[in-house]
C-alpha cells in the first residue's frame, strides 16, 4: 500500500478550515539559502492561504549574527499579531540551534522544539495519523528509527519508546541490519537518498520516511521505493507522502496553541 500524503493532508486541512480561525499570523524565520526549506517554506504558504491564516516569512542572512537571529525572535516572541513561530532548520553551520531553540516563546513554538513544548511534535502526529491510516498498533511491535534530529528522528524515537516492545535508534552511517530486518515500524529522517533497500527488510513491514534528497536529479527518500515497495505492508513515496501531513500537522499545532476552535 503506497500511502498517499497529500490525500491525508488535504482531509486534515479540511478539518481546520471547520474551525474558527486563532487571530493573528504565523511567522517563518529562515536563516541563509536552502533549497528544501523554500520548497517547505511555499507549501506552508499555499496552506496558510487556504486557512486564511496571515502568513509572513522573515529572511536573515546565513552570515549574520546568532545575536541578531535571537533579536528577531525576540521581536516576534512580544509581537501581539504573532500567534506562532517557525524556526526553518536546519541553521547554517555558524548558528547554534541548541542555543537559539529556547529564545522562541514557548506559547508560539508550534514546531515544539523545546523541551517544554505545549504542543506535540508535527513529525509524531504524522506517525500517529499514518499508523491510524494503515491501522497499526505499535504495541507490542518492534521499531527502528534512523537518524537523531530534532525535528524528526528524536521526538518520534522518544514517543515510541512508550508504545512498543523494542526500539532501536540508528545514525544514517550505521545500523544494525540483523535489527533492521526484524522491524515491523521503519521510521526514517536523515536525507540519505536510497539508504535503506528491500533486501534490508521483512515482508509486512511499516515504511515511513521523512527522508528528502537529490540523487540524478530527482527527489528522493531514504528508502530505495522500488526495492522496498515489494516487501511494505505501506509506504510512504517521497515526495507526496510525510511532506504534505507534516505542514498539515504543523498548522493542526497552530490552532491547537491559540486554544481556539
């Protein structure tokens, strides 16, 4: 079963549009030129737009200052007309994420980067509704996740610990393939296009890859979609599968945080 993520996501949107608008905008902060991140950056766009949500994107050079990156937040951390904050990541190499994460007000952080976050991470609610979609229980199943990210690899890994019976965490640059063929939950998020390929996994197995790279040209997963198609009980294709609920989920937190419906 390939999963189709702009279907999922068009019904999530539907839902919202349902609701009663939070007042207010959203903000996006990007920091330098990067490709993805203006390609995520128009998608949230086009979705704010068929919300009717006031959504402004907010440029800084890569070369300037953490100090004037944590300045800007700071503006829209007291900005009344700012109902949430996107921190676009990742940061070019000079900035430290870990030291800018915790200047965003706690009250706007619909990407819930920090700790303390009052909202789930968008990536676990796209697991959580794809797991519903396909109808999986994690309990009592075996999962790997591969990458550490904040975005990604790291809330989801933390959120399934509590739900299934055996997790295994992988870096993109090695991975036990003995605990990878006995998966029954691959989750993936490092950018290595075609990392994982069919021969790695168990027939019935759940693919879900948040992976995003260019190899020859095209967009690509960190799963080989060809080789690994065969052995899915579903998958994600990339692009067209977490993208698009990824941006659904993240605007589901913008309404969620304003306590408005």
């Amino acid at each position: 079963m390939v999963i189709d993520g702009r279907a999922i996501a068009r019904n999530i949107v539907a839902g919202l549009a349902k609701r009663r608008r939070p007042s207010g905008k959203l903000a996006a902060i990007l920091v330098g030129d990067h490709s993805a991140s203006e390609k995520f950056l128009k998608e949230k766009a086009r979705v704010a737009e068929a919300l009717k949500i006031p959504f402004q994107i907010y440029r800084i050079s890569g070369s300037a200052s953490q100090s004037a990156l944590k300045r800007l937040i700071k503006k829209l951390n007291t900005d009344q007309t700012v109902r949430g904050i996107v921190l676009q990541l990742p940061l070019p190499g000079n900035f430290s994420t870990e030291e800018i994460i915790p200047a965003i007000n706690v009250k706007k952080d619909i990407d819930a980067l920090r700790d303390d976050a009052r909202v789930p991470s968008p990536a676990v609610g796209v697991v959580k509704t794809i797991l519903e979609h396909v109808h999986f229980s994690a309990t009592g199943k075996r999962a790997v996740v591969v990458g550490r990210g904040l975005l990604v690899g790291k809330p989801i890994a933390a959120w399934l610990t509590r739900r299934v019976a055996r997790i295994d965490q992988f870096h993109r640059s090695h991975f036990d393939q003995k605990r990878l063929r006995e998966a029954d939950l691959v989750v993936s998020g490092v950018g290595t296009p075609m990392l994982i390929h069919g021969a790695d996994l168990k027939k019935g197995v759940v693919l879900i890859d948040f992976g995003y790279g260019m190899r020859r040209g095209k967009v690509s997963g960190d799963f080989d979609f060809q080789t690994c198609t065969p052995k899915a009980r579903a998958i994600t294709p990339t692009p067209g599968g977490t993208g698009p609920i990824l941006v659904a989920e993240l605007f589901r937190n913008f309404f969620a945080i304003n306590k408005r419906s």
